[in-house]
C-alpha cells in the first residue's frame, strides 16, 4: 500500500478479508470492518491493502465507537434514564404466578415482563448508588465497605439472569476465583 494515511470511514481492499471499511485509527494500526470477517487490526506498514476510497484522517484519532462508549457513559451517569434491555424470548407473554401454601387465598399474578421491568430497575438504581459512591467524599476504606454491599446485591440477583435476552447484561456478582 502507498504510504496514505487513511481517516475514519475509508474502504480498502484486503488480499485476504476482501472489502473493508476503516472504523478506528491508531497510532500503528488500523481497524477496519470486513463484511464476512467483522473487525481486523492491520498494521499501517501493511501493504496487501489497496484504497478504494480515501478519507483524510481527522485531527483527533477518536472513533465514532469510542464517542459512543463515551456518551453513553456520561448519560448513565447523569440520568435516571432507564436502559431498554430485552428479555428472553422463551419468558416474552408470560405470566408470573406466587401460590400461597394456604387454598383458601388467591394466587397472585404478575405479567414476567412487569417483573422484568422491576429488575432493571432496581439494577439501574444500583448502578447509580455505585456512581455516587465512588463520586462522594467519604473516606476510601468507606467507599470499600458499601461497593462490597452492592458487589453482594448484585450476587443476590444473579438468579433472575434466565430473564436476559444477553447474558452480558445481567447480573454479576462476586468472583468465585478471589
């Protein structure tokens, strides 16, 4: 390959991947995007790349992915916005039933999405406890002791992780290899 510098959304033409388009620039690398291969670090020095069409590289070497990781952390943070996270496929339409032991009272029903719902909640309601542990001005050996509570809430929680279309945003508690 030339010695071009390629920006943030030019296509290249690998030997190997095939069509590509640059998502992230780094100092010695590029990240591109294939179609059948996802996402390949290829060195700048390589030069089985042919352009296709060339982007000037932006001043600053931040990817939209990176803006993205960004915001959405700074939402989480300052909001009391509630993520959308789907549940399960196999516990969409279904119902919620707590039987008393005792026959003469009535069961209670509850749609699973509802109680879905009240999970995420309470979980984004944990998530901003954390933050603003982390953020106040009690003392380190303070902030410890109350992530350890929550780390523990989390932990507690981890039963209802079968609700979760993706496991990855479920519950996580303590690690078992401490």
């Amino acid at each position: 390959m030339e010695q071009a510098n390629l920006g943030i959304g030019s296509r290249v033409q690998h030997k190997g991947y095939g069509v590509g388009v640059v998502t992230q620039v780094k100092s010695n690398s590029y990240i591109i995007t294939f179609i059948d291969y996802g996402n390949r670090e290829i060195e700048k020095s390589y030069e089985g790349l042919e352009i296709i069409d060339l982007l000037e590289p932006a001043d600053d070497l931040i990817s939209f992915e990176t803006v993205e990781l960004t915001l959405t952390k700074i939402l989480r943070k300052f909001s009391d916005i509630q993520e959308t996270v789907p549940i399960s496929e196999k516990w969409s339409g279904g119902m919620l039933i707590l039987k008393p032991a005792n026959p003469e009272l009535k069961a209670y029903e509850m749609p699973i999405s509802t109680f879905f719902n009240k999970i995420i909640m309470i979980r984004d309601r944990l998530r901003v406890m954390e933050q603003k542990i982390n953020t106040s001005s009690i003392s380190d050996e303070e902030k410890i002791v109350l992530q350890q509570y929550i780390t523990r809430s989390y932990g507690s929680l981890t039963s209802f992780n079968i609700l979760f279309k993706n496991k990855s945003e479920g519950f996580v508690g303590e690690s078992s290899s401490k």
